[in-house]
C-alpha cells in the first residue's frame, strides 16, 4: 500500500467511524465492503442496521453506480446441512427499536457486474432503499483487512430514546 492509499484509508476510517449515518430513524453504522480484484465482477458489503424510526420497517434493496445490481443476501442451511448462498425474497425487517447485522458468512449486500475494482480505501456510495424510510445513501469503506467484529459497537445496552447522542440526525 503506498503512502496516498495509506492516508486515504486512515482519513476515511476516522470519519466513517466518528457517527453512524442516520436518516428518517434508520441508522448505518461500520459500512464496509471487501475489496476485489481487476477481474472481478461480484463484490460484498456489511453493516449494522439499525431502526430508531418509532415505527417497523424493511429494508427492500440497494444500488451503487459502481455495480449493475445489488441484492440483499444470506447464507442458510439447507436441509442436507449444505451451506448456501442466495437472495432474501421481499426484503430484510427490522422492528423498530431492533438492529440488523449484515455480517460475513450471514446476511450482506452482494454487489453483482462491477464496474470497477473496489480498492482499498476507496469509499463508494450505497443507497439503501427502506420501505417505509424511502432511500438512504450511505458512504462504504472498503477494507480488505477488516476482521469480522471489528469497529462494531455493543448496542445491547443502547436506549434508542436517546439515539440523537449517537449521531443520528434525523431529528
């Protein structure tokens, strides 16, 4: 990596991690992607989810203009014990006052015919689109060297009634 990359992935990972994103009540928080080679043409993107909105809602998809489609995605059991991998048909709830993690080897956005390598460092835009909420973009690091929990926050002792501490904007 060499010093510009450096730089620009320190500087991103600052402000990427100083508040999670927020807007109508939903909030974003520790966006990151993997990165991919010149050759690649699939790519795959994690995060917390979480809904200080007072009121359900579903996550019903995403875009980026960096690849053709995004579809939201998870790794299940089928019944022979066999791992699998495909599209979450109507979307991903999350109950008001609830978190969704978007995590490797679980739930995660998976980034289909891209138009350019994601490079480390690099942060690329996603909108995510909610139900109720409507769109919401979000910036996404990417970051190869990311290990599962890490940047995350412990929210099982979070009172959503005081999100607005937590950098939510929306109010």
């Amino acid at each position: 990596m060499n010093l510009t990359s450096l730089t620009r992935a320190i500087c991103a990972i600052f402000l990427l991690s100083a508040a999670p994103l927020a807007a109508q009540g939903m909030m974003v928080h520790d966006a990151y992607a993997r990165s991919s080679t010149a050759e690649s043409t699939s790519g795959a993107a994690f995060m917390m989810v979480m809904n200080h909105s007072g009121d359900d809602d579903r996550l019903i998809g995403a875009s980026s203009d960096v690849a053709e489609k995004i579809e939201l995605h998870q790794h299940a059991e089928d019944a022979n014990g066999v791992m699998r991998m495909g599209e979450i048909e109507g979307g991903v709830a999350i109950a008001s006052d609830e978190a969704h993690e978007f995590k490797r080897g679980g739930d995660h956005l998976m980034l289909f015919g891209l138009k350019r390598p994601l490079v480390q460092g690099d942060i690329i835009k996603v909108t995510l689109e909610f139900e109720k909420a409507g769109p919401f973009e979000i910036d996404v690091l990417v970051d190869q060297d990311r290990k599962p929990g890490h940047g995350t926050m412990d929210h099982s002792g979070h009172d959503p009634k005081n999100h607005a501490k937590h950098g939510d904007m929306s109010n």
